[in-house]
C-alpha cells in the first residue's frame, strides 16, 4: 500500500519520500482500548464504521458458523490489528487479500494483513468462522444462553465473543445488519428493523439492520420459537416484540408489560427527548437467567423478571437506556452510574407518576434503609470497581444522588439536564464528570460537593450532609429503615434488581 501524498509542500513530499517504506513505520494496533476496568477489551489502532454479518445457526446442535464483514479505518499505521473474538476461524481477508491470524489472550484475534495499512485509510476485513458458543468458554463462563429451540447472545460487558469479532468496547460504535439462516418454523431475533425474510429450501433468513450508531454489547441475537407481534407508535416508529412460545405461567405477564413498550417509551419521550432510534420493541426468550438487558430498540427480559406479575418498571429501566446507556454510553466502564443510575432514577419517576411513591420518598427510603456499617456503602457509584460494576449501590445511591441534583437545582434544571444530556451526545459518549460539568454549565452551580458525596465517598453520607441536598435523614445517619415509610413501588422495583447479575 501506498502513501497518500497530502503534503502541502514540496520539501515536506521530499523528507516523506525519504523516510522508509511504510512497512517499517507501521507498528501493531494496541491489544486494548484502554479502559481502566478491562484493559483488554477494545482494540486500538482502527475504528469500526459497519459490522455485516451472514450466519446460520442450528438450534439442536448450538452451531453457529458465517461471515463477519468488518468495515473500519486505520487510525495509525498498521502492521497488525486484533479484533475481539472467541469462535474458531477459518479465514480472514483484508482489503481482499488472505491475512495471517493468530488467537492470543482471552479473548483476541491478531490478524496481520498482507501489506501495512495507512492511517485514516478505510479497509475491510472478512472474517469466516463457526463455533458451539455454548461449549466456548472464556475466563470460565460463556455468555451465551442457551435454551430448549436455540441460543441467546446478551450480556454486558461481555457478549459479542460469542458471536461476532469485533471491537469490544463502546467507545467503538457502528451501524450493523445482522442475517441469520434458521431451520423454518424458528425465528431470529436482532437489533433494529427487520429487512426481509426469506425461505428456501428447509431454511429462513431473517435480515435486520440497526442504522444508527450501536455498542457491541448492544448488539443482541435470540434464535428460538418465538410469537413476534408488530405495531407502529404514534410516530410512525415499527414496534416489533417477541416471546418465547415456551414462557409457560410467565405468557401474560411477559406480554402485559412488554407490549407496554411504546406507551413508557412516548412517556420518556417527555421526561429525556425524543427517542434516539428508528425501531423500538423488547423479546423474552425462555432462559434460564433473571437479569434484563437494553439490547439497542430491543431489550432483553428474563422470563423470570414476570414470575410475580407484569413488571413495568423493568420495561422503564430497559428503554430508558436507550437514551442513557445505548444512545450516549460510557467512555470506560467505571463509568457505569452514567447508564444505571439514570435507568434506576427513571423507576423512580415512574413510580411519581403513577402515585405509587414519589422519587424524593425513595430517596428517603433509601437513605434510611441502609445503616452506616452496611458495605452497601463502600461502593462509590461513580467508580464503583469491576467486581462491583452492577453492585446495588450504583443503582440506588446512584439515584439518590439524581435526587439530590434535582434537589439542588430545582426542576427546571434538572429536567434541562436530563434532556439536554442525550441530546448534546446523542450516539457518543460521556463520562461520570462529563456530566457533573454539563449540570454545572447547565445550573451554573458548582455541584463537585454533591457529585463527591453522593458518588466518590465510600461511607454514608451523614445526617446533615443530607439535609443539606434535601435527603430526609431522620435521627442521625443510623436511623433504620422505620426512619422512612416504604413507597408502594419499592417491591417493583427492587424485583429488577437482578437487571444486570448477569454471572
Ligand atoms: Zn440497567
């Protein structure tokens, strides 16, 4: 591969001409993106733009064979570049040509193209692979779920190993068209809209395509016998739900909350803006799990988060990332509260809205529910640790520290910040103190105090420290749980609790 010659000036063209040929300056892209909790997730040295992937998968045997067709530009002067993967491959090909690969690590594929590629050249990589992704485990487990007529790919962080190579982190987001090849009468279900599906021959194809920017582990396939039911919202946007034919007792109340979709979406429409993407919908597979994920236009619900009732505070937390989470994601997973604890504040207004208890009586309820000695705690929300990552605190005190926010600068900024927030980043992303300075723009209030007691401190917050962010902390920051009444929603919400205890 050549050099482009943008050079501005003649002598500039003449040292580049005289420096050796790229394959000596070329160097391998980082095995890592750098984040501070799983320095091997990601990869440096190339941005993806577009994941095309062409699988078949085969439900008795749980094999999963295809192509990946990656679609990304060099951001230096590469010799070599990793991909995330865990599945056997059997060829890889860049711009065309065979590439040498090599698996190293956990999780990595090293793939060395036949010439160097430039920075900021756009190339492609083909790669074919197949797998039992059940029987493949990294670091002691897979994520990928299986069930009776299929297998299920979500999970968080860790999910796209088992089904795609790619750059595993979502600071590297891109759009995706996802076709799989079934045995008729299953169904594949993905992310986005469906394009089409076709049949020959004993197989269906179910082609989707997500067009708007998507996290890796946002990405999501669920292949099983499946009822599909399609809407439209009130805005034109298609609505397409999916339930396992298998959810037993769980039937109803899966479907009494699911369906619910587009009614919680328009309503946090009015609470976070307009909804980020063209297609919304959630399906419930028949694992044997009990989290919940925000699969980008289409989370995923255990069929046990239903085992009590419709749960529509689930679908509330599920669709509210899609603005926070899916829309604007983290920039390193310690930043998690910027996905969590507005997805569990969301419940909160959920349940204000429908007189159950409102987000201030949580808050309070929280507060007191929690003595100081208890390790609930230890865990700072805004960098809570790895092993720590989906650890109550970050949901709940992640909350209260919502609450506290609204507190300090009244409704009409908070509910600014909470609009402007997904707007301003929309399909990018944003750290826990990048969004602790847009409050501040936004209020024109230093808030580092709160930010540091309500998410940086590994200690109760004390009494006083309470009242003074509007938290109702009774007798001293041991009062028990008797010190706050426990809103109606409390059970509701604290059944979702489980939403990412994903291992
Ligand atoms: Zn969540």
């Amino acid at each position: 591969m050549r050099h482009r010659l943008t050079v501005p000036s003649a002598a500039a063209a003449f040292l580049l001409l005289a420096v050796p040929a790229s394959a000596a300056e070329a160097t391998p892209g980082a095995p890592g993106i750098g984040d501070s909790y799983y320095p091997d997730y990601g990869n440096g040295g190339y941005d993806v733009s577009h994941y095309d992937l062409r699988l078949t998968y085969q439900p008795p045997t749980d094999r999963l064979e295809g192509t990946a067709t990656v679609v990304a530009t060099a951001t230096q002067d590469l010799s070599r570049f990793n991909l995330d993967f865990a599945l056997e491959v059997r060829e890889v090909l860049v711009g065309g040509k065979k590439a040498a690969f090599a698996t190293s690590g956990d999780h990595e594929l090293e793939i060395t193209p036949a010439a160097p590629i430039d920075s900021g050249r756009p190339f492609t990589v083909v790669v074919r692979y197949r797998g039992t992704p059940s029987k493949v485990q990294v670091k002691g487990y897979t994520a990928w779920l299986r069930t009776p007529d299929g297998g299920v790919a979500a999970n968080e962080p860790e999910a796209a190993w088992w089904w795609f190579p790619s750059n595993d982190h979502p600071l590297d987001k891109a759009t995706y068209d996802v076709s799989v090849a079934v045995p008729d009468g299953t169904q594949a279900i993905s992310n986005g809209t469906l394009q089409s599906t076709t049949s020959r021959l004993g197989w269906t194809r179910y082609s989707w395509r997500s067009n708007r920017p998507q996290a890796t582990y946002l990405a999501t396939l669920a292949v099983g016998k499946f009822d599909i039911t399609t809407d439209t919202t009130a805005n034109g946007l298609p609505v397409i739900n999916a339930y396992s034919k298998d959810l037993g007792d769980n039937a109803g109340a899966a479907r009494a909350s699911v369906e619910r979709t587009a009614e919680v979406a328009d309503w946090l429409s009015g609470v976070f803006g307009p909804y980020p993407f063209n297609a919304l919908g959630g399906y419930v597979p028949n694992v044997g799990t009990s989290y919940a994920l925000e699969t980008q236009t289409r989370p995923f619900y255990s069929p046990r988060q239903f085992a009590n009732g419709s749960n529509v505070s689930v679908v509330v937390h599920e669709l509210a990332h899609q603005w926070y989470g899916d829309s604007v994601s983290v920039k390193d997973w310690r930043d998690i509260w910027v996905n969590e604890g507005f997805a569990r504040y969301a419940q909160w207004l959920w349940s204000e809205k429908e007189g159950e208890g409102t987000a201030q009586e949580l808050a309070d309820y929280v507060y007191a529910q929690h003595p100081a000695e208890d390790a609930f705690w230890t865990v700072e929300p805004g960098d809570p640790g790895p092993d720590n990552q989906f650890h109550a605190a970050v949901y709940d005190r992640g909350a209260i520290a919502l609450q506290a926010l609204r507190n300090e600068v009244g409704d009409e900024d908070f509910f600014a910040i909470l609009k402007g927030w997904p707007t301003e980043r929309r399909y990018g992303n944003g750290s826990v103190r990048d969004f602790e300075a847009y409050a501040e723009k936004v209020s024109g209030r230093p808030l580092g105090a709160l930010f540091d007691t309500w998410l940086f401190t590994a200690s109760k917050p004390s009494a006083p420290a309470a009242r003074a962010n509007g938290i109702r902390a009774g007798g001293g920051a041991d009062a028990g749980a008797g010190a706050a009444p426990r809103p109606k929603s409390w059970r509701a919400i604290h059944a979702t609790d489980t939403v990412h205890g994903s291992r």
